[in-house]
C-alpha cells in the first residue's frame, strides 16, 4: 500500500490509557502480530490488517524476536509495512519487540543473558528496519541469569538509544517487584508487564495485578481470548480448520464439555450486552482500570474491527459480573 495516507479521523473512536505511572498513554486494543503476520502469511491480507488498525486509532504494534513462523519472519514483514506507508508515522506509533525464548542454536540463542538480549534487539532492530524500539521487553525469566544482569542489560538498552521504555512479560508477582525494583534503583523505570489474561486465565489475579498496582507499572494482557475459545467459533464443539481441530497452541483436550457450557452460557450474556462473545471478553478485561491495553490478533480486517466494537461497552453491572463470576467458577 505504497501511498498510503492515513485516516484524519483516526483517534475518534479509540480510547487511550495512561500505562502505569508513565507519561505514555496506550490505545485501549492493541494489535498483536503473534499469528497471521509471519512467512506462512498472505502480505496484502495483513498489510490491510496493520494499515486498518493504524486507521482506527491502534497506536500499539507488539512484536517479539521468535514471532513468525519462521523466526524473525514477522519482524521483517512488519518491516516492509513500515517501509510501504506506516513508517511515515512513526512518531505516532509505538512499536514493541522482546526477546527471552529460542531464537537461534546455540548458547546465546536463549533466556535472559546480557549477550542474548543486546544481539537479540539488534536482529530485531535491521529486522524492522528501525533506530530504536518504544518497549524491549525481557520475554520470560531465566532461572540460570542473575536477574541483575537481566535487567542491566535492559537499563544499558534504554541508555544506548535503541528503546525508550523496558518492560517484562511471564513475571510472577515475587519475580515481578525484584525487576522492577531492580529497573528502579538503575534509573530506568519498568513500564509494563505483559501477562496472559483472559476470562479462563485469570492468574494475573492472584497477586500479579496488585503488585503492579503497587509499583505503578501498567499491565498489558496477551490471550484475551484464549486462543479463540472465547469467540463464537467453538460454540457448537470443534471446527474444521479451527486452531484446535490443528493443535495450534490450542489442544482439543482443552475444549471440554465443560469448557463449552461455559462458553454458551457467556456468550447468552453477551448477547444481553448486545455483543458478541469476543467483544464481552475484551470489555471483561478493561473493565479494570489495572489493564492498560489488551493485545487482539486477527486473520482479517472485519474480524479486527470486530473486535474494536468492544470499546462501545466496557461497563458491568454488579450483576452480570455475579452471573459470569459464578459461570467461571
């Protein structure tokens, strides 16, 4: 989409959260390039996609070194996005990658090594095509690095010019306030935590979300959807062509009998809402003040623009959330 100018309206319909106690505000739905983004990919299918988004108001692209298939193939073809319109506004985007899972063989290729990460962000940074990220995030906790070195090597990132803020994702809540108090005492504050969160993954509940409260980091959650299964697709059981009926990142042990009588009976709420499934468990999760951004994927660009009618309702009665908590129970 070479040419490609921009909607003049596009922040009317997007609302923008403050993440943590930043001075960095974040679209309320942010677009993920985890899926449908990467070799395997169709270029004029998610190209519209990434161009959609900015178009209604996404700010937020998220990234991270392994992201593809193959690895590294989503950062390229971002790159080429980039380079075919969008990076034209790149002040008015923030764009965010991470490194922390296996991306090449060998000992440096892994976890949370000072060696690991700065190579890592450097391939991402050609990859891309970019000076500089707005987020580097350390993707996971490695239990064999001292978490000192960890987070130095994201303060020195911060401090070279290649990031602007750091963040970590998969951090338990103990885990958690050690890097951020770390980040803290090197000058270079964490901004956020990416933690998967849905209606069936309410871990970060359990401690994760009051101790960012605390800390004042926002909270980004990946999974909103839960792979899918908080959508209409596995109301009726399992698809032809659905991520479970392939075992892509969702097991078809994981739909269960129970798991579909709970996905019926949110989706009759929804339907009360006057939305659909996806759209209520967005809303589920902004609900709280907490969670700064949630990250949506999409195969297409009316299944994204789908999902943004979900900012339209992101208030609960106290009496739906009674109705859905007892659904989950």
């Amino acid at each position: 989409m070479e040419g490609y100018t921009a909607s003049e309206s596009r922040y009317e319909s997007m609302s923008y959260r403050r993440c943590g106690g930043s001075g960095l505000l974040l679209p309320a739905i942010s677009l993920g390039l985890w899926h449908n983004f990467g070799s395997v990919d169709d270029y004029d299918n998610y190209s519209k996609i990434a161009f959609a988004a900015f178009d209604n108001g996404i700010t937020h692209f998220d990234l991270a070194n392994n992201y593809g298939p193959e690895a590294g193939s989503a950062e390229t073809n971002f790159g080429r996005i980039l380079h075919n319109g969008l990076g034209a506004y790149r002040d008015e985007l923030v764009i965010s990658t991470k490194a922390g899972y296996t991306m090449w063989a060998g000992p440096y290729g892994d976890w949370g090594s000072r060696k690991y990460l700065m190579a890592s962000l450097d391939q991402s940074l050609r990859r891309m095509g970019l000076d500089y990220v707005d987020i580097f995030y350390s993707h996971r906790p490695d239990p064999a690095t001292p978490m000192e070195e960890t987070m130095g090597a994201l303060s020195d990132i911060v401090r070279q010019g290649k990031a602007l803020y750091v963040g970590i994702s998969n951090y338990n809540p103990d885990q958690t306030r050690r890097a951020v108090e770390i980040l803290k005492r090197n000058g270079t504050p964490c901004l956020i935590h990416q933690a998967k969160y849905s209606m069936f993954q309410r871990t970060p509940e359990e401690g994760l979300l009051d101790a960012l409260e605390e800390e004042n980091v926002g909270l980004i959650a990946f999974s909103p959807l839960a792979q899918g299964m908080l959508t209409d697709r596995y109301l009726n059981g399992i698809p032809e062509g659905s991520r479970a009926s392939r075992g892509i990142f969702l097991k078809k042990e994981q739909i269960t009998e129970e798991k579909l009588r709970q996905v019926r009976a949110l989706n009759e709420i929804a339907r009360e809402r006057g939305q659909s499934l996806a759209q209520m468990a967005l809303a589920w999760l902004l609900k709280d003040s907490r969670v700064t951004s949630v990250l949506v994927g999409a195969s297409s660009v009316e299944q994204l623009l789908g999902n943004l009618k979900a900012l339209g309702n992101t208030g609960f009665p106290s009496s739906q959330i009674a109705r859905i908590n007892d659904i989950l129970a």
